[in-house]
C-alpha cells in the first residue's frame, strides 16, 4: 500500500461510524437494537433531576388540550360569527359556532384547575422537599392551567412533554428543570404514576380518557398505590361515561365504583385527597 492509500484508509477508518464512540452515535442510538436502552434513559433521566429537586411526591392533573382560558375562547367564538356575517351559513361553520359556544362554557374549568393547582402548590414544600407538585403533560389547554396556578404562587410544577406527529410544546409556567421529552408513552406513564399521591381529570377528550382508564385499570388491579381519582365537573362525567352502566351490565365490580370521586370546586377535591392521607406518614398535608 503507498503513502497514499493509507493515508485515504487511514481517513476512511477514523471517519466511519464504526469508530464513533457509542454514547456520541446518535443513529446507532436511534436504531431497533437499542430500544431498551433508550426506554432505560427515558426512565433514568427524568428520576434523577426529580431527585436532584427533592420532589417527592405529585398529584397529577389531566384535561383537555382544547380547554382555554375565557377571553382566549370569547376571540375564537367572535371571530367565528364575523367569518358567518362576511360567508353566509354553511353548515361546517354553523358546527365549529356550535363547538366554540361549547368550548367558551367549558373555559371555566381553566380557572378552576388554575385555582386548584395554586391551592395545592402553597403546601407543596416542608421537612426540605416538596410533596403533591402539581405534574401534567406540559402542553396546552387544562395542562396550562395547572403550571400556571402552581407557577402563580412561586411553587414548582412539571411537565411531561411527548413527541407527536403534530408537534407539542411546552407550556410557559413549567418550572425550567422539571419539564421532560418523551418518546414512550409507556415511559411517560410511568413517571405520571410512580410518585402520585392523587389524580384529578378534569373534561377531556381521547387522551384524557386514555389516562384515567390506564390509572384505573392499575389501581382496579392493585399494581399501584393506593391514590384517590378525582373527576372533576360532575355532570360532564355523569354525562360522558355512565359508569352504573358498567357495574349494572357485572363488567366491573361494584365496589370498582368506589374508586371514583367527585368534585367540583377546588376547595371539594383537595379536600378529598386530604382526607385520603390524612394518615399518610410519608406526605402530611396542609387542610386548606
């Protein structure tokens, strides 16, 4: 071999992927063959700055991305019925008024999960760490509406972000440090649930559903703590799941009624999860 070609070799050797080194490959990382790896990083990395924080304990709280803020859906309704004044009626049009209308009624469940989360977050911090932190999925809607109450009163709050098709951002009052990007919704799951001292739902859709069901099912079969599951808006509840249904047709349980909730103003759900630990050693809390 001449100079020449081993200096090409040399340059073909040093510069194939091979002689990456294996945490600096992203796309040996990104493969098929390290997908257990990459779950096991996803668990590890949001563990550690949760401890780093003293972050003890969470309550979690789900809603609907499409749940906003009043003067947010006040706009959208207004803008709606000026395109219907300029366009004329079609039906389409006349559906997203009737949608919007829906939506500016449920605007209130915003300010209530704000306030419920601002109300929990003043007795998050004692004994040097911090239990029942409000934790959502960091993005839009109900998700909002709880980091902002918690970022209302100067307390903590995280965010559980996952990659979507359409992708989510997060939210401005996540405290910076605790919000986390996930791949794995198996992964994101997880960490929703292994510190949770309660959940509360507020009206949703699909993936609200998705979280409640997945909680329910956990705890309907003992493979969680015990934590009480709190629905928020009694008569959207009622109305969207007939859960006596259920019972009545013997595809659950009777007693599974009993891991249900109901609340419907701040102060009535925080006191349900007080009263659910009152006895708790580990997460004393404060009865507002």
């Amino acid at each position: 071999m001449t100079p020449k070609h081993e200096e090409e070799n040399l340059e073909q050797i040093v510069n194939s992927p091979s002689y990456v080194l294996p945490q600096n490959d992203t796309d040996f990382l990104a493969g098929e063959s390290m997908r257990g790896v990459r779950l096991q990083l996803e668990y590890t990395k949001p563990q550690e700055f949760l401890t780093r924080q003293k972050i003890n304990s969470t309550i979690i709280l789900f809603g609907g991305t499409q749940i906003v803020e009043r003067s947010q859906a006040e706009g959208q309704l207004k803008q709606l019925k000026k395109q219907l004044e300029e366009e004329g009626t079609r039906p389409e049009l006349e559906r997203a008024i009737q949608r919007a209308e829906r939506q500016l009624a449920k605007s209130k469940y915003y300010d209530e999960a704000r306030a419920f989360a601002s109300l929990v977050s003043q007795h998050s911090y004692h004994n040097d760490r911090y239990d029942y932190v409000i934790v959502t999925g960091g993005g839009p809607g109900i998700m909002e509406a709880g980091n902002r109450g918690a970022y209302d009163v100067g307390a903590p709050s995280i965010g559980l972000n996952i990659t979507l098709p359409e992708e989510q951002h997060p939210n401005p009052y996540i405290t910076p440090g605790l919000c986390f990007m996930f791949h794995y919704f198996a992964m994101r799951k997880m960490h929703f649930l292994m510190r949770a001292k309660a959940l509360v739902v507020f009206p949703g859709g699909f993936g609200t559903f998705d979280e409640l069901f997945d909680a329910l099912t956990l705890r309907q079969t003992d493979r969680m703590q015990a934590i009480p599951v709190i629905l928020y808006g009694t008569d959207y509840w009622k109305q969207a799941i007939n859960w006596e249904f259920l019972a009545d047709e013997a595809v659950i349980r009777d007693e599974h009624l009993e891991l249900l909730n109901f609340a419907d103003s701040p102060t009535e759900a925080w006191n349900i999860i007080t009263k659910f630990h009152e006895a708790d050693p580990e997460a004393k809390v404060i009865a507002p």
